[in-house]
C-alpha cells in the first residue's frame, strides 16, 4: 500500500447545472389613484413620466430593467449586478492597481455594458476561508493551521475573514459529518487565530453544505462597502460525501452573493484508491454508502439497475477504482469552471507546503483585485450562458484576466 499523503475521505463530487439567482423587488399594486393614471397612460416604461427626458431614462436603464405595466400588473423591478473581478498585470506578470474606470470596458456577448460600479484594489475583502478537515487528519492539523494563519497574516487590516471547517456531531448512526462556522467574518486578527487553533477533523466531507453556508450565512447581508469584493478560499481536494444539498444549489448560492471561488485542490487520489482496493473485511478499507453510489449510478450510469448499485463491496476492483476516477475528475473539472466562471482561480498543491504557497498567491491576486459591475441591457431571463470579455482602454503592455461569462437568471 502506497503512504498517505493526506487524510482520508469518502468520494464523491455531484453536481447540478451552474445557475446565477438575482432577486427580485416586488413592488405593491398600484392604488386607485395610480391605477388611474395608468388606465390613461398605458402602456409606459416603469418609472417614466409624460415629462420623462431621455437622459432620465438612461438613468433608470442602469436601475431596472423596461417592462410595460398593464392595469393589475405585479411591477418587477430588475437589480440584478453582474460583478466582474479583474486583475491587470505588465509584461513581466506584476500587477498593475493604478488603473481607473475609463480604463475598463467590459462586453456581454459582444456588446459593450455600461459600467455602473468600480472598485479599486484598494477596497477591502470579504473572505471565506473553507478548511476541509475531514478524515484522519490529526496528524496534519497542524501543517492546515500554519498554512491558514500564514494566509490571513499575509491579507490587509481591513479584510474581514471567516473560517468554515467540518466536525462530528453524534446520532444515533454514529459520528455525523457536519458544518462548523468556527467565527463570522472580522477583521480581528485574534479571533480568527483563535478559530483556526479550534479546528476539528470529520468522518466526512459535506463540501456542498458548507458552500451553501457561506452564501446563505457569512454573505447573508449585502454591503456597499465590500459590493462585488468578496471571495470563499478553500482547501480541499473538492469530493463530497455527506452532504444534504447538491451542488448546483450551492453554486447559486455562491452566484447570488457575489462571490469569487478560490480552491486550493490538495491530492488524495491515490491514497484513496489504495484504500478503495482493499478487501471490504479489511479494517483500512474505504466504502462508499448506498446513497452515494445511488447518486453515481445516475449521473454516470443511469441506465443500470439500481439493485446494481446497493452494496459497494458486490463490486469489483475495476468498478470501484473506475468510480473513483471518474469522481475525482468531474470534481476537477468542475471547480476549474466554478473558478473561471465566479473570476477566482484554482490551484492545485500536491503536498501541505504547495498548499501554503498557493495561498500566498490567493491573497497577492485578491489584494490587486479590481471590482467592475454592470446591469445586463439584455434583460431577457432565459437561464442561457452570457460570455464576459473584459478590454483595456488608454494602457499598453498590459493584460487583464477576469471572470469569463455567468448563467442569467430564468423566469
């Protein structure tokens, strides 16, 4: 058997199809009044006037969305923002936070978009940091805290991090996998170090609940303030096991609050092969539950019988590393997209001291983060791919990287 170089996980990454949520501002029926001047006016622009000039009407352009309004209309103002973190850099690869809005111009499928918000690298950062602590990892405790506490030294005072791993509750199943939010987002340094030192190990991984946490919880509360500058940083080799939630759930969570995803992906693979292998009498062995091998028959073999599908030990040493396979590479290519598509980036670390360094270039790249945000003109909510394209205006010798498209919202 080959040596471990990370702790040991169930495997098993699922995912839905990547969709972006933007909410929506009901307003109330209109009065009799209104109701009214309505009947005498329709159909006009929400937010028009008869004395409406053009130059009002490009304003409300970049606040909502144009619908005509019928007598007994429910009115839906659009507010969707698309964010777009951007990074500029020179020849030589450093990066460049002298530029201004004029220098950015930013398209959506090939048409030019008014930009309405611009934030400078200056501006602070809301940061998630996703510790995945699952397994037997006590031994590596200790290489995760120094890694995690050299990453928020190197960020500014002004950021503000939270800190997500996973612990055990008890049930009457045994240990249960769960969610740890071990602080809220601050920018007090001793209490997140107080956080790490915290940090607890699972018998699993709920990846997909924890991302769904971070958007529903640590980014619950939208601010100016740190509008379009917020990211979740997580260490993890991207398998799932435990979790209630899928996926696509979680990564609409994570669109929906503005957030850019950052993984540091460390290598399991074979370590968890090597176990995968073993004779299911062998107390190292490692299985995968009948949900879980349910949730693999229907994303990769839907055809097949579910009784097939029951007992992981009925299968062979050539299914179950081909399960394992294919589960570690849909999780690469996944969050490689997740990455793109959010403008984060994905790292991978082959050992704790790659993973160390490759947080060390997360928060370089965050602290040279531009913010850019437009509202779409093309209002249409079809749920269909929209590819961003960012340009530089008025520079030479510079090249920007940026997040490269997002899913619009369906009706």
């Amino acid at each position: 058997m080959r040596a471990p170089r990370f702790s040991i996980k169930t495997v098993v990454y699922f995912l839905g199809p990547l969709c972006l949520i933007a909410p929506l501002l009901v307003m109330p029926r209109a009065n009799s009044q209104t109701n009214q001047q309505v009947n005498r006016q329709r159909p006009r622009t929400v937010g028009a006037s008869p004395n409406t000039n053009q130059q009002q009407v490009n304003q409300q352009q970049t606040k909502s969305s144009s619908e005509e309004v019928d007598e007994g209309d429910v009115v839906r103002v659009e507010t969707q923002l698309v964010t777009v973190p951007a990074v500029v850099t020179d020849k030589s690869g450093h990066p460049i936070s002298t530029l201004r809005q004029e220098n950015f111009v930013v398209f959506e499928n090939g048409k030019p978009q008014r930009l309405t918000n611009f934030t400078t690298t200056e501006a602070p950062f809301e940061i998630a940091l996703l510790l995945d602590t699952s397994g037997s990892t006590r031994e590596e405790l200790g290489l995760i805290r120094d890694a995690a506490n050299a990453f928020i030294s190197a960020l500014r005072a002004g950021d503000r991090i939270a800190v997500v791993a996973f612990n055990n509750e008890r049930s009457t199943n045994g240990p249960l996998a769960t969610v740890d939010l071990l602080t809220t987002l601050t920018d007090k340094r001793t209490v997140l170090r107080t956080a790490i030192a915290n940090l607890g190990t699972s018998n699993g991984t709920p990846l997909y609940d924890a991302l769904s946490k971070i958007g529903d919880q640590v980014f619950h509360e939208s601010s100016e303030e740190f509008r379009g500058r917020r990211a979740v940083v997580a260490l993890t080799d991207g398998v799932d096991s435990t979790s209630n939630s899928d996926f696509g759930e979680a990564r609409a969570k994570l669109a929906h609050a503005g957030v850019a995803a950052y993984f540091i992906q460390v290598s399991t693979e074979d370590y968890v092969e090597d176990r995968l292998l073993k004779d299911c009498q062998d107390d190292g062995r490692l299985t995968l539950s009948a949900k879980q091998l349910e949730r693999f028959r229907r994303l990769f073999v839907p055809s097949a019988q579910r009784e097939d599908y029951q007992d992981f030990c009925k299968l062979g040493q050539f299914e179950r590393m081909d399960i394992s396979r294919q589960l570690y590479n849909l999780a690469r290519r996944e969050m490689d997209q997740l990455a793109r598509t959010s403008g984060g980036r994905n790292f991978q670390a082959a050992d704790l001291q790659q993973a160390r360094a490759a947080f060390a270039e997360v928060a370089n790249e965050i602290g040279t983060q531009y913010s850019l945000g437009y509202y779409p003109l093309d209002k249409t909510r079809d749920g269909r791919y929209r590819q961003i394209k960012v340009e530089l205006r008025g520079v030479k010798d510079m090249s920007v990287r940026a997040r490269d498209g997002y899913y619009a919202p369906k009706q």
